[in-house]
C-alpha cells in the first residue's frame, strides 16, 4: 500500500498538504508541520507590504470560525531569513502569493522562487480586505495574473479558487490556458459570526473568512464540478478535518487534500493523525494507492434532470418508539406530508400521505427510518 502521489510534478509522500494560514507564518510554524508528516506546507500568504494585525482577528462560535487575518506581518527580507531556515527534508514548501496588479504578482512569485518554493499558490481573490476589491473580477483580468507568473518562473503554479470561480467553467478555462498546474478550492467564504442583538452590535468588526467543517457541503460540491470542468489537478480544502474527510475530497476526484481550521484548532498533532488513519483505512480496504480511489464516487452524481424519479416511501422498525426521549419524536414534528404520526408510545408511518423526501431517515436519532418501495 503506497499513499505517495504526484501533484504537479512534485513526487509527494501521502496527499496531505498545510493549507496557507497563520499556522504556517514562519520557519517555526512551517518546520512543525513538516515534522507532524504533512507532504507540503503552504506559507501564509505573502505580499510586498506586510499586513497590520487586527486584534482579536480569529472568532468561534458553536463550531463556526471565522477570521479577518489578511496576510504576513514579515518583510521580505524576514521571509527570506525564515524560508532559509526550513528543514523541508522529504516535504516540500509552497509559497501562497497575492499582488495588487500582474506585475507585483510576478515580481513577488521570482523573488519567493529565489528564497527556496518549490511551487507557487497564487491568491488572485480574496473574500476580506479591500485593496484586491475590483481585481480579478472577469476571467481574462485572472487569466492576465496567472499568465505573468507562469512566464517568469519554473516552479510549478496553483491557482486558489473561491467556491463561485471554481464552479465556472470561463474562469477554470482562464487559469488552465494561463498555464496553472492545479486549482486549490475553495477559499473561505465571506462572512460575519454574528449580531449581539441585546446590544445591536455585530459580533466582529469587519466581514471575515469563514471556515472549518461547516462549509465542507460547498467545498466538496466544488470539487465535484471541477473535476468535471478541469483537466489540470485539483487540491481540496474548506472542511477537511481528519482522514474520512479526506478521503471524501480523495473520492470526488482531489489530488491532495489541504488542511487549514483542523490544524488550529486541533493542533499539528492533527496532520499526524490524518496521515496515520488514512494509511490505515487505506490498508483495512485494500487499496493499493490513491490513484486508485481517486474520483471513485464521481459515477454516483448525475445531472438533477436525468435523476430517474423512483416512487419511495418511509418505512419504520419495529423498535421505534422508546429513543427520543422526553422531547418528542422530531420525525413526526418535522414531517411536512404529515405521513410520520405518533399514536400513544408509538410512532407509525401513513404511508398514503409520505412523498418520499427521505428527513426522517437522517433526522431520526434511533436510525429507525428507511426509504422502500
């Protein structure tokens, strides 16, 4: 069993990569992610200007995350330093860049080659901040970005897509002809974590990145089109927290899979972790290599008109009745067709009345819906 791939040319040692983030800022940062047996580490993201810390800039709330970090607090000259500093050993370091115009972005992607990447990660979008607000609002503006770079440089380069240019097919199209090797999707989505509504007041001061496993829904139906939509490769993130997360990007057609919220929050034990069970799952189901999973799940989508519509309904087991407890049955509050009643200390199914829409199966604490015909 060999979980080894290739991605752009770099002979990588399991799918597992660092996404950018705050948790990649420096040689310590970077040299810890690279010791916990993650395949690549991508840098937070690098400008010509460093950026001012907001304080605070990372919020949680019942799971959500949320941040307004922009981009390194380091100059040049730093990066250069810490960048030397990394011991890559069998890893390698992927740079994630952003400029305000084509030239800066080139300009920024030579000088970040000569301190030592191994591939770029371009940052051509933003979902916070306003100095990138009008760029690379129309496929030939990115086109235009990614085109300079690529003709400077010899490492390889990726673009990172938001969830709406992942699902395009002009602007995938745009990045590919400009010469990109890979797509990393999606980035964070825009967002704010909530209102105080006792004091009228937002809860964060600015709009955010939103993150962590509750945008994994978006993020895996991104890699889902764009493994239609692209032939270059694809690294998945937005929601990757442990091996089976992984391994649903893995089957959606991913290359690699990036890990960014699971890293800060659960430390970089967690990248050892995802590395170890997905080796392990791998050898339980006798896959031999990741090529051979890869996009296996792909077979199962269809196009919503050519579902063939099949007449189901809600079937119950026998031993319902007795595991919801004091609160009620959530099945029978939540049934719109009205078909889940209950009737004294038990709850049965009018099956004249069930539509088929299959809620009672996944909200049913017990498990003890089914969908028949």
């Amino acid at each position: 069993m060999c979980t080894a791939v290739d991605f752009m040319g770099l002979p990588l040692k399991n799918p597992v990569i660092v996404a950018a983030g705050p948790w990649s800022r420096d040689a310590a940062s970077i040299q810890k992610s690279i010791d916990a047996g993650a395949a690549a580490v991508v840098t937070e993201t690098i400008t010509l200007e460093k950026s001012q810390l907001l304080r605070p800039r990372i919020y949680r709330q019942e799971g959500r995350l949320l941040n307004t970090t922009l981009y390194s607090t380091l100059s040049f000259e730093q990066l250069e330093r810490e960048l030397s500093q990394v011991r890559k050993g069998d890893s390698f370091l992927i740079c994630n860049i952003r400029g305000g115009t084509p030239s800066e972005l080139a300009y920024t992607a030579t000088a970040v080659e000569r301190f030592g990447a191994d591939a770029l990660e371009l940052c051509c979008f933003t979902p916070i901040g306003t100095k990138m607000e009008n760029l690379a609002i129309h496929p030939d503006e990115i086109y235009e970005m990614i085109r300079q770079v690529t003709q400077k440089v010899s490492v390889p380069v990726m673009v990172r897509l938001p969830h709406h240019a992942a699902s395009s097919r002009e602007f995938v199209q745009a990045v590919e002809r400009a010469g990109a090797k890979a797509v990393s999707a999606i980035e964070t989505l825009s967002g704010l974590i909530g209102v105080d509504v006792e004091r009228g007041r937002s809860r964060t001061p600015t709009i955010g990145g939103y993150s962590g496993p509750h945008i994994r829904p978006v993020s895996l139906a991104a890699t889902a089109m764009l493994s239609q939509l692209a032939d270059c490769q694809i690294a998945s993130m937005g929601g990757v927290e442990d091996a089976l997360s992984a391994l649903e990007f893995l089957m959606l057609g991913a290359s690699v899979v990036q890990l960014g919220s699971a890293v800060l929050l659960g430390g970089y034990g967690r990248i050892t972790r995802t590395v170890e069970d997905l080796e392990a799952w791998m050898r339980a189901h006798r896959y031999g290599s990741v090529e051979e999973l890869r996009g296996i799940a792909l077979d199962s989508l269809s196009p919503f008109e050519e579902i063939l519509t099949r007449r189901l309904h809600a079937s119950l087991d026998s031993s319902c009745g007795q595991s919801c407890g004091e609160g009620g049955c959530p099945c029978v509050t939540a049934c719109l067709d009205g078909a889940v009643v209950r009737e004294g200390d038990r709850v049965r199914v009018v099956r004249e009345r069930c539509s088929g829409c299959g809620l009672c199966v996944s909200l049913c604490p017990g498990g003890h819906f089914s969908l028949r015909k």
